[in-house]
C-alpha cells in the first residue's frame, strides 16, 4: 500500500511539474509573479505536499525563485544574467563541436528536427521553442559528453524562461516557419558533419534569436 501511494505522490509531483513548466515558458506567467501555493493546489487538484516538491524541483532548474518570507515566484533574470548565459552557451556549443566524433549518432537530432517539423505545423509556439531546445541539446549531446550535455541543457530552460515573455511578440513578426528553416540549415550542416559549416549555422541563430 506504501509503494502505491508513493507511487501516486511521484505522479502528483510529476503533473505539477510538467504543468507549471509549460505555463512558466508559454508566458503564461509573468517573471517575478507569485506562485501562491493554496491556489495552486485547488487549481492542480492536489495537496500541498506535491505541489512543494515541484517547486523545489523548478527552483532546482532555475525556473522559480524562494524569498524568505514572501514565498515563491517565478524567476527573475537581469539583462546582466542574460548576456552570461548566452555567453556561456556560445563556449559550450563550440566546444561540443570541436570534441564530436566523426561517427556520432545523429538519431537524437533527427527526432528532435521531426518534433519541432509537426509542432510547427500545429502552430504551437511553445512546443516550438521546446523542439528547439531539444534540438541544440542534440547537437551538444553528440560530442558524447553527459555533464556537458546536462550543463548546457540547463542554460538553454533559463534561456527559454527568458524568450517566453517573446513568444506571442516573435509569432507576430518573424515570417512563417522561419524558425523551423533555420534549425533545417544546421540540421544539414551538421548532417554534413562540417564543423565549420555547423559553427556558421549557429551564427546565424544570434544571441537574440534562439528561439525564432
């Protein structure tokens, strides 16, 4: 009965966590906007229990902030915070480049090429911007290093915590599919396995369009 009901917690901690990241990187919340625990808990269906280990969670991934005595809040990033991470995932990407293998498996790159191909054509922004995410973690994964991959996995949730206030701005004046086609030009670079080419395809992204 015990391995069932935390069994059944693990599922609670799992909705709540995939609900409230979507709503956080869908611009569904506002940066430093509470996450009042009683009205989350009525609106998930779940008790508090849950619902503090989820936070705790996305307070782990840099989604949500604790502040003593006001309790908790989505995230805040400064301009300052925003250069750094683009910064740091410039160095990592580069990296990755340089240390993938001949060889390496492009399976992950694919599907996530696939992914963001369908969400695109459902119009969904935010599993758009998701693919997208999955994607660049593809490509630094075939360098084969796991903490790398991890590492930059996590800069690129606080880079999407910070483009989610641009999405509805971005559908509005990027041209149709554009996102797609760009990461359809780095697909074929790094199909190509030319690391020049690949480094030229990520240029193009530039620091203010990751996720366009």
């Amino acid at each position: 009965m015990r391995e069932t009901e935390e069994l059944a917690s693990a599922s609670l901690v799992e909705l709540a966590v995939s609900r409230l990241t979507r709503e956080i990187l869908s611009g569904g919340t506002e940066p430093g906007e509470r996450l009042v625990e009683e009205q989350l808990t009525k609106r998930f269906g779940i008790s508090r229990a849950p619902l503090r280990e989820a936070l705790r969670l996305l307070a782990q991934q840099g989604l949500v902030e604790h502040v003593p005595r006001r309790g908790v809040r989505v995230a805040i990033l400064s301009d300052a915070d925003i250069q750094e991470l683009y910064a740091v995932r410039d160095v990592l990407e580069r990296h990755a480049i340089a240390a993938t293998p001949p060889g390496a498996d492009l399976a992950g790159i694919t599907a996530a090429m696939k992914a963001m191909q369908e969400a695109d054509a459902r119009g969904d922004q935010f599993d758009v911007a998701t693919a997208h995410r999955d994607f660049h973690v593809a490509v630094v994964a075939l360098a084969g290093n796991r903490q790398l991959t991890a590492v930059y996995e996590s800069i690129l949730v606080k880079i999407q915590l910070y483009m989610a206030l641009n999405l509805r701005r971005e559908a509005e004046v990027a041209r149709p599919h554009d996102g797609v086609h760009r990461h359809e030009r780095l697909f074929d670079a790094v199909s190509g396995r030319d690391p020049e080419a690949i480094l030229a395809a990520l240029n193009e992204h530039g620091a203010q369009s990751y996720l366009a």
